[in-house]
C-alpha cells in the first residue's frame, strides 16, 4: 500500500572482482552469530534450543521434504561483491506486431490503476548484451550480435507509476540462456532507498531450511534507445536481478519442471467467480490471472480443490496442512516473513508450487524490497499507511489459510518455535553486518546520479535508515511475540436497504483468552471520522439503522475486558490519503 514517487538514470564504477568483502561478511556473520546467541539467552526467557547450525549448506539440507530438495548448485555463481552490466539496445518491432512500440510507448505503461493490479503490457524488441564496464564481453549473453535478441516491458505495479521503472527482458529461444534464464526482471526497487534490500531477503533466506529460494544479481544498467534515434547508451543506473520462478527455475532449483506453479497477484484461498477450470465453458484465462497467474502445468482443477479444502470448515485444518500443504514449508515461510516483517505477503509475493505426482503445495517467496521498512516509511510519513493490525500474526489474519491455522493454540506455538529458531541467526547483529557488507557494494552506484537525483533521501537519511536495519529484526521479532496475546482483527460491511435503512456488520474480533468483547461503532460522513452521525458501543456484530441519504464511513473499533484493542482490516484511499479500519458505504 506504500505510495512513493521516485525516478530513473547513474554513473559509471569499476565492477568488483574480489570477494573479499564478502569472506569478511562471513567472518563477521560468525562472530555475531556466537554473540546473539548470548545475548539472546541474556534478553529472553523463552525456551528454547540453543543449538545453531554454522553451515549453510548443512542447514538447507535439513529440509525435510523429498519433493523440496533444492540442488544448492545453483548459487554456485552467486556473488554479493559483484555488479554486472546489462547494456540493452532498444529496438521497435515489426509493423503492427505487438512489439510494434517505441520506447517511450513502453515507459508511459502504468500497471497500478486506484490500488488496484492493472495488466497493460507493451512490448518493444531489444537487443540485450552483458558484459562490464568497458562494454559487452567475449562469451557471455549476446556479443557480437546486431539483430534483436529479446522483447522488453515495465514490470512491477506499483513501481511502475515512478519515472524509474523495473523492466522485464524475454529472452528469445535462439538467443541462448543466461545463467540457466530466459526470463530476466530487473528491479530498480524504488521503494528501498538502501537498494540492498531484495537481494538480502533472498540470500538470507539461502541459509534458511524447507523454504527455496532464488538467485540475484546486483546489476548496472546501460540502455540505448534507438526507437528515439539515440546511438549511445545511458546510464539507467542499479538494479537487482532477481530469477523469476517459471519451468526452467523448477528445473535449475531440482523440482519438478512439469509440476505447477502459481504467482498470487491477489489471491485470499478463497473460492471467485473467475478461478475456474480450463475446460469450464465460461473460462476467462484474462480474469483467472487478476487472481493467480499460471507458470506452469495448464491444469486449474488442483488448486481449485485445494481452496475446496480449504474453505470446507468440516476439514481439520492440520490436516489440510500436512496432507495437502507442506506444514514445514508452511510454517517456515511464515516464520520468515514475520522475523523480516515482510507485510505484503499475504495476498501477494508469493508462489505456489506443486510436483505433478504429488498432493502437496509448497510456498516461493517473492519480492522482499519492502521488508524492514519501518524507519524508512517513519522518515517519509507513511507510516499511517499501515493498520495497527500489519505486524506478527495479525497482519496474516484476514487469509482463511493463516486465519484457520493460527486458532489452534499448538500451532501457534510450533510457529513461535520457528520464529526463535531463527531469530538465533538472523538477528539484529548478524543483519547489520549483513547490511554494512552489501552497503559497500551498492553505495557508489546509489550515491551517483541517476540513482541519487531520485532517491528522495539525503545521504545522511539513507545512512540513518542503514544503520537501524539490524534492529528492526529485533522489533519485529518483539512485535511477533506481542502479537500472540494480542485481539485480533476483524471485517466490516454494509447493506443498504433502501429508503435510509442500512445493516452495519463486522466479523467478531478473536481473542484467544476467550474475554468479551466490545464494539466501538462510529459512522460520519467525512473518513476522519470529525463529525460522526452514529457514535456509540455494540456488543453484538451487526446494527440496523436508518440513515439521510448520501456518502457515509464506518469505522468499528474492538475492545477486550483487559483493555486489548484491535482496527479492522479494511482501509480506504481517499485523495491519496489511506485511512485503515474505515469502510465507505452509500445510503440510497
């Protein structure tokens, strides 16, 4: 939900060839993974194992799922220290294909229309080369060529409102692969000013058991845009390369390249009009992929009996979890998200994942540019974007899956134990130095224009954000366990009846130490709720009243007979300002 403006274009550097910034990254990992170990003893009470696992290797090896064994050979490449170069000429297509763009035409997309995903790709051909900072070199991905090698578009949706885009290269059939990919995004992450941030949620996620992960690179990026007569390239700046999971990642990370495979573009585990199969005479593959995106077997019936399942209340959620999700991969990648407070993972940022003789799904992540962001939006004055509700398992209460799970008290529990399993490595010191090591790759591309002309932060501000990122794990992490005893959030709606007569309802707020609850019930006619018509306290879910017509908003506030508080889940955009736990309604 974060709304922030920024731009696009930077500055040569030498690439690094040597990794010894990254063998100190790993020293120092060490150390502090001895010290937090201590101090985490000192700091907290809770039970807990107190072995850790030094390697790497050792510990992604633990994942106990066959259909999950990642073949770990595929970071072999992978290299915090160095930045390669994409040098991109970019080219109009044939006449009336749709390729047939400018690269203007393709810039002017916006996929992100009233904070809703918006699908309106333009495609222009590109000639795509990689090399360093001299130029394309001898042997790697399109040296020597003239002829177009590629198609490229703005990817992302939300990013794409900003001057500086993502873009997406589709490398074609006869251009050859590079490292194993066809299909190649290119995140400017406008939304993270220390620029570091994707790449360390998915290299920390590497040490990390029962969840995959994906390979990135830091990039520079050179474009020539000859569809506006240019015959020199510009500088665009850095990037981060992220593996985008399709077929060919199934097959590079050891799975099941004929399995299937979903991106959630919004997707609840709920039941719509539009998920159906793709014999169903009334298919719509367009609508179907407002919801989830298809990246694999061309088979909807086995997600759609998974959502069956899961909607079936008749069913033992564990064990749905377990049966037909896998609970260590589950529980895992909840876990993660938590610690790393990666809010935008509930609908979203996600794939799914399952071997073709096999019941089970698993969770990928995607996209972690947001994760860590509080000091950042603190800074910006977002921070009122955000419900009360957007932290630990609050934040993932509104999703039948998680809602449904997180009601039994002993998965609550193994959920705490994977939160403090890794917390034991992935804590404030070891994030830090983390932070520190990367910095030192990425800061002379940041601070150079066109990074730095648009990065809405001082060098002092990006510095103070750095500096505070290791702690936010331990916020989080603090968060994560308030979050246990704390209510939880609810729904609201409306129903007009006509002539004034209006239902208000809202889904009861959860407390799991069972006290009665509460209901503070207000209705004005402004979202700020200055002047409110209706004011007053429920202890029932539901309330007819009658109403002068016109635009009204509803806002119910739940309370515990201990004082525990929760907003609902719900927020509205008005004139660019967000207002959670408030509803808009009509009274006809």
């Amino acid at each position: 939900m974060r709304k922030k403006k920024r731009i696009d274009t930077g500055e040569k550097y030498m690439r690094k060839d040597n990794r010894l910034i990254y063998i100190g990254f790993i020293l120092v990992l060490v150390i502090t993974v001895g010290l937090s170990i201590l101090r985490y003893d000192m700091m907290h009470t809770q039970d807990v194992e107190s072995d850790v696992v030094a390697s790497t290797e050792v510990r992604k090896e633990q994942a106990s799922s066959a259909d999950m064994k990642e073949d770990l050979s595929v970071y072999d490449q992978d290299d915090p220290d160095s930045v390669v170069c994409f040098y991109v000429t970019v080219m109009r297509g044939d006449a009336g294909s749709d390729t047939d763009h400018s690269f203007a035409e393709v810039n002017n997309v916006v996929r992100f229309v009233d904070d809703s995903h918006f699908s309106d790709d333009v495609y222009a051909r590109a000639l795509v080369q990689v090399g360093d900072e001299s130029g394309p070199c001898m042997g790697m991905l399109g040296y020597g060529a003239t002829q177009s090698n590629a198609r490229i578009r703005v990817r992302g949706n939300s990013s794409s409102v900003n001057v500086q885009k993502s873009y997406k290269l589709d490398l074609d059939e006869e251009a050859g692969l590079w490292r194993g990919q066809s299909n190649i995004a290119l995140n400017k992450s406008a939304f993270d000013v220390t620029r570091i941030k994707n790449k360390m949620y998915f290299d920390l996620l590497k040490t990390v058991p029962e969840v995959p992960s994906i390979r990135t690179q830091f990039v520079h990026l050179y474009i020539r845009d000859e569809t506006s007569g240019s015959e020199v390239y510009q500088d665009y700046g850095f990037y981060t390369q992220a593996e985008v999971p399709s077929r060919k990642y199934l097959a590079n990370h050891g799975f099941d390249k004929n399995g299937y495979l979903y991106k959630a573009i919004s997707f609840n585990f709920e039941r719509s009009d539009v998920l159906k199969t793709i014999d169903d005479p009334s298919y719509d593959q367009a609508a179907f992929e407002t919801v989830l995106s298809c990246k694999g077997r061309q088979d909807h019936s086995k997600i759609l009996n998974l959502i069956d399942l899961i909607n079936d209340r008749s069913m033992d959620i564990n064990d749905i979890i377990g049966t037909y999700i896998d609970r260590d991969n589950y529980i895992t990648w909840l876990a993660y998200n938590i610690l790393m407070a990666n809010v935008d993972t509930t609908v979203q940022n996600f794939y799914l994942y399952s071997p073709l003789n096999s019941k089970k799904w698993y969770f990928i992540p995607w996209d972690g540019d947001n994760m860590l962001h509080v000091k950042e939006d603190e800074m910006e004055g977002l921070s009122e974007n955000y419900g009360k509700y957007e932290h630990g398992i609050s934040n993932y209460w509104g999703v039948i899956l998680h809602q449904r799970f997180l009601k039994i008290d002993t998965n609550r529990k193994q959920l705490e134990e994977k939160v403090d399993e890794l917390y034991r490595t992935i804590n404030p010191e070891s994030v830090q130095a983390m932070v520190d090591a990367y910095n030192r790759t990425v800061e002379p591309y940041v601070l150079s224009n066109p990074d730095f002309y648009y990065l809405g932060h001082t060098f002092q501000e990006r510095e103070q954000i750095l500096s505070g990122l290791g702690q936010e794990v331990g916020d989080s992490y603090l968060a994560f366990k308030a979050s246990l005893h704390e209510l939880m959030p609810m729904f609201e709606a409306t129903q007009d009846h006509g002539n004034g007569n209006v239902t208000l309802s809202w889904t009861e707020a959860y407390d799991f130490d069972n006290e009665d609850i509460t209901y503070h019930v207000t209705v004005a006619d402004d979202p700020g709720m200055r002047n409110p018509v209706i004011d007053t306290f429920h202890t029932l879910t539901q309330m007819d009243l009658q109403l002068p017509s016109g635009t009204y908003y509803l806002r119910v506030t739940a309370s515990s007979t201990s004082g525990k508080t929760a907003e609902a889940i719900d927020k509205i955009n008005v004139n660019g300002v967000y207002y959670p736990g408030v509803i808009r309604f009509e009274v006809n």
